[in-house]
C-alpha cells in the first residue's frame, strides 16, 4: 500500500486537486473476497462474482412482435392488395399446429411462434379481414414484424458481465434466461463512529455547547442506499484510549471504517500521532469546499485491517466528502467493475456566485427546467456546517479549480443527487 501513496509526492498534500484525491483512493482498493449464491430477488443492489452466460437463445424462437397476419411474403403482389385465406389463429405459447401455404395466412398474435412457412407479418391495423379472408395492402417488407430466435441473447453468450451492479433490469433479464440463483459479492461491512466531545447521540440531552450528533445518521442513509451493511460504533469521545479501542474494534469487524471528525487543523494532530499506531494512514487538505480536510488509509492488521475514512465533522462537508470520495471507493470494493463519475450535466445558473481559483466547490443547487433548459440556483446559505442546503437541493453545484466567479446566466456543471443518493 505505501507504494500507491508514494505517488501522491508530485502533489502538495496541503492543496490536493479533488480528482487526484479520488484518483489515488480508487487505485489504493480492490474488490473484497467472498461470493454468495442468492435467490435473484435478493441479489438486487449487489454485484455479480461472474459473467452470467446465455443458457438458451432469447427470444427462444422466431415470433410475432404485433397483433396482426402471418404469411409469406413471396404471396405478395408488388403493386396492389392481395387477398390472402386465412387458415386459423396462432397464439402465444401455444406452436401453431401445420405450415402456412401458399395463398395461406394465419392470425397471429404478439409473442406467438412463427408458423413453419410464416416470414411475415402484417399489424392488424393495415389490413381488411371479410369472412375467412384477408387483403393486404401493397407495400410490405419480407421480415418485419418478426423477432429472431437469439436477436437478444444467443445461448453460450455473456449476457452480463461479472462486476455489474445488479438494478431492476438486470434482474429481470436473469430472469428470462431461466435463472433463479446467482453468484454475487457478499455485501461490504462499513463500520462508522462519530467523534468528538461536543457530540451527543440522539435519546440523550444536548446540554450547552453540546450538539446532536447527526454525521451518523446521513452516513447511515448514504452507506444503506449504496447496498452496504452498516455496523453503527455510536459517539466516541475525543479521548485517546477510547479512539484507538473504537478504530482497533472497527478494523475487525468491518472492511472499511468512515469517521466525522477529529482530522481538522486543531485535532489532526492528535490523531495522527494514533493513526502512526494503528495503520498507514494519510492526511490531505484537498483543495475544495467544503470538506478540506480528510484522512485515507489502511488501519489494523493486515488480515484483519480495514480501509478508513476520516471525513470532516461539519455535517455538509461529510456529505460532500463521503459522495466524491468514499462513495466511488465503496462501489469499487464491492467489486463494481466500473464506479463511474457521478452523474453530471451542464446548466445555466441564473444567480451569480463568487468563487476562488485554485479550489473545487460544491455548491448546493436547486436544478430545474424552464422554457426547455436546464437552470439552477443555490439553496441559500452555504456553510458547511448548514445541513439544510443539502435537505433542500438536488444537485451539487460543481465549481472546478479554474473558474473563477460566476455571473448570471453562465453555464456551470451540477451533479445530480438522484442517482448518486
Ligand atoms: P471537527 O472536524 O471535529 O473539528 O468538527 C467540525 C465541526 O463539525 C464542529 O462544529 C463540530 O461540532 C461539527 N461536528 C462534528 N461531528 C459532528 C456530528 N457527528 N454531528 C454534527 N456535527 C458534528
Ligand atoms: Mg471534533
């Protein structure tokens, strides 16, 4: 591990570019060991171990993909309707008894297998049914209408790749192939604890110059909608002993450890000197707002270590932090192939904003669409320490170091909170 933080030497660690910063999280970790075998409704959220493999074709056999009239189109007249016999209906799950002949057609409805004969079909909306006969208008072309036997999937082939975070699609497509039990990654365990004096947990008093803990609650929703298992360590005061037996007992239980707190200018140093006990890990001010300050690292035994999150305490820097940061590492661990950014788009900001060069911001953002544009403003006031600009937008602002101010009217990129929460 020292040696993938060797590489951070070309940067000052006082002023590390958010991209760097992730950059170098996402290379320091690899997928967890361990797969499970699960029923498919309950691998949803989870990641596949390995590839899943087509054992059939889909569809399984050439069939109809409208309501409407098998026939052959060799039948046709070029240049005018031909009136066809109709021979009988073919529905879906049940073949089609004989072959469709010459001067022949047969009913057909969506999701029914091609009558031998059939190449076909003609929606129902664009013919003249009388009696047992039908016309069909001039104009068709042979093979539409027809879904081919394996055109989805063949059989034998990678219908999903291993690392795949598996959403209602995904399901659904196992499901078709036939398969009701699939290999997944076991589910990550992220223990978490809030540090810090002042913090009190909820069913407690907060007596003066005391405050409610709440870091471990928006850690707990972000780390639940991510799929992993939360293992809660409570409030741990900014007390030596009590921190180390907190990080000793959370590196053995879980695989990665996240804290709020306790790495800022005035407190850094005293966890440092106990991350030199416990692990490798490293400080970083990262050149953003909010959220500048961080700890990354492995602490505990190796067998029995875990990676570690020391995020900011200001509640809005936690967020912030935890989704650049913790939240692509986090999918990586539990063995996504590809974490990807989160999802950004541009929009014309319609309030002006004065921003430093040199620095990332994250501005919270109310995105919205007006007269066929996206827009946004900001939320309001945007201490870090202000939890309800979070509660109140849905979107990151996202100034990057080269921009400076921003006037009325001027493109800026937002990531958005959907998708990303
Ligand atoms: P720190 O990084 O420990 O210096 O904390 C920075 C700010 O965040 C201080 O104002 C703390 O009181 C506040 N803070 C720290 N932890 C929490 C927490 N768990 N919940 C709410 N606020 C917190
Ligand atoms: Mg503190």
């Amino acid at each position: 591990m020292s040696q993938q933080f060797t590489c951070h030497d070309a940067y000052d660690p006082n002023a590390l570019p958010v991209a760097v910063g992730r950059q170098l999280i996402l290379d320091a970790v690899a997928p967890i060991e361990g797969v499970e075998h699960l029923p498919l409704r309950e691998a949803l959220g989870r990641v596949l171990a390995e590839a899943v493999i087509s054992p059939i074709d889909v569809p399984a056999h050439d069939n109809s993909a409208m309501d409407g009239y098998g026939l052959r189109c060799a039948d046709l007249h070029g240049d005018g309707p031909t009136t066809l016999q109709v021979i009988g209906s073919a529905y879906a799950g049940r073949p089609f008894p004989r072959a469709v002949g010459q001067g022949e057609a047969v009913r057909i409805m969506t999701g029914a297998p091609l009558p031998a004969g059939v190449d076909t079909v003609v929606m129902q909306e664009v013919v003249t049914p009388l009696d047992d006969q039908v016309t069909i208008p001039a104009g068709q072309r042979a093979g539409q209408n027809v879904r081919r036997a394996g055109e989805d999937l063949q059989a034998g082939s990678p219908a999903l790749p291993a690392g795949k975070l598996l959403r209602p699609a995904e399901l659904g497509l196992i499901a078709s192939l036939g398969i009701s039990e699939i290999s997944v990654r076991r589910r990550l365990r992220v223990a978490i604890f809030s540090t810090g004096d002042e913090v009190v947990p909820l069913g407690t008093i907060a007596h003066e110059g005391e405050i409610f803990d709440s870091n471990r609650y928006t850690l707990f929703g972000m780390l639940t909608r991510l799929g992993v298992e939360v293992i809660d360590l409570g409030v741990v005061r900014d007390d030596p002993l009590a921190l180390e037996g907190s990080f000793r007992e959370a590196a053995s239980i879980a695989d990665v450890v996240i804290t709020s707190g306790g790495v800022s200018v005035g407190e850094a140093d005293f966890t440092r000197s106990m991350m030199d006990k416990l692990g490798e890990v490293l400080f970083w001010k990262i050149a953003m707002k909010p959220g500048r300050p961080m700890a990354f690292g492995r602490i505990g035994a190796d067998g029995d270590g875990a990676w570690l999150f020391g995020l900011p305490g200001n509640p809005v820097a936690v967020m912030v932090t935890f989704y650049q940061f913790a939240r692509p590492a986090l999918l990586r661990l539990a063995g996504v192939e590809a974490p990807g950014e989160p999802p950004e788009l541009r929009a014309m900001c319609t309030v002006s904003i004065r921003k430093g060069r040199g620095r990332t911001e994250f501005l919270r953002g109310q995105l919205y669409a007006e007269d066929g544009e996206w827009k946004v403003r900001t939320t309001g006031a945007q201490g870090s320490g202000i939890l309800r600009s979070m509660t109140e937008a849905n979107c990151f602002i996202v100034l990057g170091p080269g921009q400076g101010d921003v006037a009325a009217g001027d493109d800026v990129t937002v990531q958005i909170l959907d998708g990303l929460v």
